[in-house]
C-alpha cells in the first residue's frame, strides 16, 4: 500500500486524507493520515479473499476459474470500504451494502466507490448496525466483518482508532444474523488467541462455523488471526483449511504476494 497523495475530501466533514493504491494500482482507496483515523491494513483483503472463496478450492484466491459473484452482501463495520471493495475488485458480489456509523469514514467510503467506478454496484449506509440489519433482515447472501476486537473498557487504544478498534463483537455478530438469508455465509477475521470468544458468540446467534483458516506472519510464530465462515443451521461440518504464512526468509509469501498484487 503506497501513499499516492493527500488531500481534503470535499463531500463531507473536512479532514486530511492520503490517496493509496491496492492490488498493484488497480484500486483506488482514499483513508485517514496516519494518526488521524483507523487505516486499512493487511486483516481487511484477507477478510475478502477468504470471502471471495467458498469450498472446495483451497487457496485464498481461485485460480481455477470466475469466481462466482454472490447478490447481495453486506459489510458491517466498513469503514472506509476496504473489504466491500475488494470484493467487487474480486468479482465475488454483484451489489455491497457498505454499513458504517461514522460520518468521516462513511464519506471516504462513497468517495471510494466513486474513484473506482462503482457507484452503481454499492451503498453506503451511515448508520448502526443494528438497526440496519433491523431494516433489511434476511436480504445478505453474503456477510463480512472485521469487527472491533477491544472490548469497551479493556486496554488502551489511541483515540483517532477507538471507534474502530474498541466494541461489542456480539452486536456485530447479531446483526450479522439478523442479516443472513436462508444459507447466507458470514466471513469474519479476528485475532486467533480470542478465536474460542467468537465461536461461542456465533453459537448463541445460530450461527456454526464451517470454514476456518489460521493466517501466521511466519511459519515459527502461532497464528495471528483466523478467518471464519459460518452459516445457520446445525452444528458440524467444520473445515480447517491449511494455514496462510504471510512471509518466509525472502519476504511475501506467494501466495500474498498474488493478494496484494493482482487481487
């Protein structure tokens, strides 16, 4: 992720952004400066690779053909729209719902689409999760979210990141059920030492995991998060996928460097 440019967004509150380019220049991604908000890291493209890719195919990323584009999804939490839009970068969802209660990063989002072209393909809605999963109950077929993973009154976080990094992971995972149409899939990343927390709020809500992959910075060092794909219904059926290193002696691993290059 290189720094292109800064500059002032002009639809909305003003505020200094930083104009990146992902997947090798091919997207467009207005965010916050460093130190002025929460900006988009490595966990988000992750999160829509893992979503762009459904069971059998193994990697994190189809290269065996198309990847098959879900309706209607939804990404709760979306900040300034990273994870919808790789998903449309990827081909894997034909329209995305981008949710976010936060004014500056809600604009960003839009403008975002805009750059890229997307207008058309997605929403922004400025808003609590909840009551927009209230509004439009059952209509995903898709769901991602890189939920807050601070508890509210736990640990230290600096205040441009707070709204991002601090919540209740059980409002997300409600609203992500509430959300979920019949055989909807719902795709979270969240750090791997608190995996069992999110399980077990994912239970409560119905909702069982079906998919779950360990992604490691390096092979000698336990997994850093782990990205789950669960669905309602009965429990059972879980896959464990091979685990994703994201660097080895050289740098990148291939399989990230593909990711972060090309999509």
């Amino acid at each position: 992720m290189a720094t292109v440019n800064g500059g002032v967004l002009d639809d909305g509150p003003a505020f200094e952004a930083t104009q990146d380019a992902l997947f090798g220049g091919s997207l467009v991604l207005f965010q916050p400066q460093r130190g002025a908000g929460y900006r988009t890291n490595v966990d988000a493209l992750l999160l829509a690779g893992f979503a762009a890719t459904p069971l059998p195919s193994p990697g994190l990323l189809r290269r065996d053909g198309p990847v098959k584009a879900t309706p209607f999804a939804f990404d709760l939490g979306a900040g300034v729209g990273a994870v919808g839009l790789a998903l449309l970068r990827f081909g894997a969802a034909r329209r995305v719902v981008f949710v976010e209660i936060d004014e500056g990063a809600a604009a960003m989002a839009r403008r975002n689409l805009d750059a890229n072209g997307w207008t058309d393909r997605g929403e922004v809605v400025r808003g609590d999760v909840r009551d927009v999963a209230r509004a439009h109950r059952g209509e995903a077929t898709l769901v991602v979210c890189n939920p807050p993973y601070i508890a509210p009154g736990r640990g230290r976080v600096a205040p441009a990141q707070a709204r991002a990094r601090v919540g209740d992971l059980g409002t997300f995972i409600h609203a992500a059920r509430q959300l979920a149409g019949r055989r909807a899939r719902v795709c979270f990343v969240y750090p791997a030492y608190e995996l069992a927390t999110l399980l077990a709020r994912l239970a409560v809500e119905g909702l069982h995991a079906k998919r779950v992959r360990f992604v490691y910075a390096s092979a000698k060092v336990p997994a850093r998060v782990a990205l789950v794909e669960a669905q309602a219904g009965r429990p059972g059926g879980l896959v464990i996928q091979p685990p994703l290193i994201e660097r080895d002696a050289r740098g990148y691993t291939p399989e990230m460097e593909s990711l972060l290059a090309n999509g």
